[in-house]
C-alpha cells in the first residue's frame, strides 16, 4: 500500500517530465484521490495566504468604485462584502479544481465515445488530475506576485498573454486574458494523457478536441466580458 502511494505521488510530479511514460504507467492502475486532495490543498492554503489582500481589495472597490455608496451604507455593507468574498475565494479554491477536471473528463469521454473505444471513466478522471499541474503551477507563481503588488492591482495580474498589454477594455485584451501558457501546457498533457487512455495511436484528434473546445470557451468569455465589463476603474 505504501509502495502504492509513493508511486501515485512520484506519477503526480513525474508528469512534467516524462508524461508519456507516466500516463501509460498510470491508467492501468489510475489513482487520482491522493494527488486531486494535494491539489486542492495548495489551493487552499494559497487562497489563505491571499485573505488579507482580498479583504484590502474588497475594500477598496467598494470605496473606489463605479458606484459610489452613501457613508452609511458603505460601512454597513463592508463586513458582508470581506466575507463573502473570504467565502467565494475558499470554496472557489475547493470546487474549482474537481469541476474542471470533470469537464476535461467529459470532453475525452465524449471523444472516447465516438471511437467506441470503452475506456473507463475514471481512467479519464485522473489523467485530469495528473495533467493538472502546470496550472497549479501557475497559481502559485501568481499568487507569489500578487503578494507583493498594490492592492489595486490585484484583479489585473495575469499570467496570460494580457500581461503584456495595458489592462483595457477590449475584446483583444479579454481575449488574451484566457491565453494562458501554463493552461495551454495542461492542455497538451491532457491530450498526451487522454490518448494514452483511449489506447490511440496519435494525438491530432483529442488535441483538436480540447484546444478546440479551450478556444470556444475563450471567445465567448471575452465577449462577455466585453459586453458587461462597465468602463471604469482601470479601464
């Protein structure tokens, strides 16, 4: 059983370097609950260590934003706000992770289907979790600069292409928002990984599927973002 674990978790950090040997070992005996629980767990104690700069940002743009509240309905209303945003960042931080691993899922079981191959669900579950570390990666390098940025800036730090342009409304910038090279690395190891799952010989179809369906996704967040995003602070 110890055997067993250590395996689970030298997979989990392996997959950066060799994926393609790891994904092979894994979904013969996959294993996902171990490392999906370290996942969460960074995430978590990521988000605590971001609390105090979501309170000041919480604060700060109901006092700085595109509504400006009366006096007595802004101290009335700051405690409520620091907490649910204290709340929302903690159960983003749990939730998160195991929704879009249920989607990444899903998008290679839909594929899986369509081949007729049969491969099991849960085999396609933990090649989510395992190809999940790039973005867990990235979370924590974000989280690094965002400790040590002003709290107005705390919504626009971005590990995207964004980055190298100035925070704006615009469907280009929104756009780049969701060009995320450690999410674009996920990616690639959920197709290596979801190939090795469905037994297929190359990787073309299942990277289409997904880097298709991340595209989608992208467009149509900016353009809502376009179209909601008020033009105010920052912009």
């Amino acid at each position: 059983m110890d055997d067993k674990r250590q395996r689970v978790m030298k997979w989990f950090f392996a997959v950066l370097t060799n994926p393609g040997g790891v994904f092979q070992q894994m979904v013969e005996q996959p294993a996902f609950f171990k490392p999906a629980l370290l996942a969460c767990g960074i995430n978590v104690l990521l988000t605590l260590v971001l609390l105090p700069k979501i309170r000041e940002f919480t604060l700060w743009t109901l006092k700085s934003g595109v509504v400006q509240l009366p006096p007595e309905q802004l101290a009335a209303g700051q405690n409520v706000a620091v907490i649910a945003a204290t709340v929302a960042s903690v159960l983003a931080a749990l939730a998160g992770p195991w929704f879009l691993w249920l989607v990444v899922a899903v998008l290679l079981k839909i594929y899986d289907l369509f081949g007729a191959r049969g491969t099991r669900f849960g085999a396609l579950f933990a090649v989510a979790v395992y190809g999940y570390l790039p973005v867990l990666i990235g979370n924590l390098i974000r989280t690094a600069v965002v400790i040590g940025a002003p709290v107005e800036n705390f919504a626009k730090i971005s590990l995207s292409l964004a980055a190298f342009l100035p925070y704006q409304k615009s469907f280009l910038y929104f756009f780049l928002t969701g060009c995320n090279p450690f999410v674009w690395w996920s990616l690639l190891l959920w197709g290596i990984g979801g190939a090795a799952a469905m037994k297929s010989r190359g990787y073309g179809g299942v990277f289409a599927l997904l880097f298709g369906s991340w595209l989608v996704y992208t467009v149509v967040t900016a353009l809502y973002a376009l179209a909601k995003v008020p033009a105010g602070i920052g912009f």
